[in-house]
C-alpha cells in the first residue's frame, strides 16, 4: 500500500520561480530537478527502488545581466512570490 502524497512537499517544478533564502530579491527559474535512485530491501526482504533528490538546477540574470547557473538544496530555496513578501516586511537597516 503505498502512502498519499504530500502535495505541499513537492511545490518545486521544473520552471517554477524561486529565491534562495540568502538572496530573496533575486528570481531565479528551476531548469532542473537532480534525483538519484537508490535499492534497498523491506523488512520483509522485497526489494524496491527509492528515489532522491539530490539538488536542483537554476539559472537567473545577474545585476550586470550575465547568466548564472547553480545547483541548490531544496532547502536553501523558497517560492519567489513568498521571497518577496518576506523582503518586503523585513525591518529596514
């Protein structure tokens, strides 16, 4: 039997928009996601392929308008319309 997805925990697609957490204002669009498959046995000895998510690909327009590319946990990444809620109500130095 297998378990419901949670839809909530795979919100990052291939051509979402994203920020890093480190950098909210820049937008950066998923090229990529990076998985990796593992196998590994039950306890009841069956073997079954367990997939990973081992990064994911983006790329951004810089300040000076070059291209940037990199691969990032989906941990450091958050939806960019959230990004700039965030940065937008964050105290002003």
């Amino acid at each position: 039997m297998s378990k419901p997805i949670d839809k909530n925990k795979y919100w990052i697609k291939t051509g979402t928009d994203v920020a890093h957490k480190d950098y909210p204002n820049r937008k950066m669009v998923v090229e990529k996601i990076v998985k990796t498959r593992k196998e590994k046995i039950s306890e009841t000895g069956e073997k079954y392929t367990k997939t990973f998510i081992v990064g994911v690909n983006c790329h951004w327009m810089t300040d000076d308008g070059s291209y940037g590319r990199g691969q990032f946990l989906t941990t450091e990444l958050m939806p960019f319309d959230l990004a700039i809620e965030e940065f937008a109500n964050e105290p002003k130095r």
